[in-house]
C-alpha cells in the first residue's frame, strides 16, 4: 500500500506504517513539543506587550498554538497531523520558527557559529 493510500483510507491512525516511521511521528512530536516550549518567552511578550509589539503577533500565535495541535496529533498518529505539518511548513520557514532551532543554538555556542544569530 502507498503513502497517498493511507491518507485517503478511513483509517483514523496509521496503523500500517513501521516502527521506523512511528518513531519518527514520535520524533516530530517531541520537536514541536520542543518548539513550544522554547516559545514561552515571546507567547509571554505577546500578552504582556500585545499588538503594540510588531504587526504580526497574531500569526506568530496561531503557528505557537498550532504547534501544540500538531505535537498532539503526531502522538495520536492521526493522519491531520500531516495535513497539519504540510500547512504550517511554509509558514515555519517565513518566521524562521524551526523545530530543530535548539540544535543550531547548542553547536552554535560550542562552535561560535553566527548561524545561531539567524535563529534567535
């Protein structure tokens, strides 16, 4: 059975996949649970500043709160996960807000990298 089968199957969960690619639901489930966490600071500028902090606090938000959708349906291994992660890919990379940011930060300031500048 292909991919593009187990999305179109009424199936509610991804009960054909390996372990392998569980694993790695699993995995993307972590960094988004990751992500959230590493966005407490600016969810708490947000509702102490409000919207007089730039224009586009609102979206920056929603990409914040979808990442907890996500982690969640990832963990179910429910197939909106994906539909989830498809929509919020693109977004992801315009705010540079990337699950796996934290590892940029960690070899950055072993290595002295400016690519952790690009993410902060």
């Amino acid at each position: 059975m292909k991919a593009c089968e187990v999305l179109d199957s009424d199936k509610e969960d991804f009960s054909i996949l390996t372990a392998r690619q569980k694993y790695a639901l699993t995995i993307f489930a972590l960094l988004d649970a990751v992500s959230i966490l590493r966005a407490y600071p600016e969810i708490s500028s947000i509702f102490e500043y409000g919207p007089e902090l730039h224009g586009l606090w609102l979206i920056r938000l929603i990409i914040i709160a979808s990442f907890a959708f996500s982690a969640v349906f990832f963990m179910l291994r429910r197939k909106e996960a994906l539909v989830l992660y498809y929509i919020q890919f693109p977004l992801r990379l315009l705010f540079m807000m990337l699950s796996f940011g934290f590892i940029i930060e960690l070899f950055g300031g072993v290595f002295g990298s400016p690519a952790c500048d690009y993410v902060n």
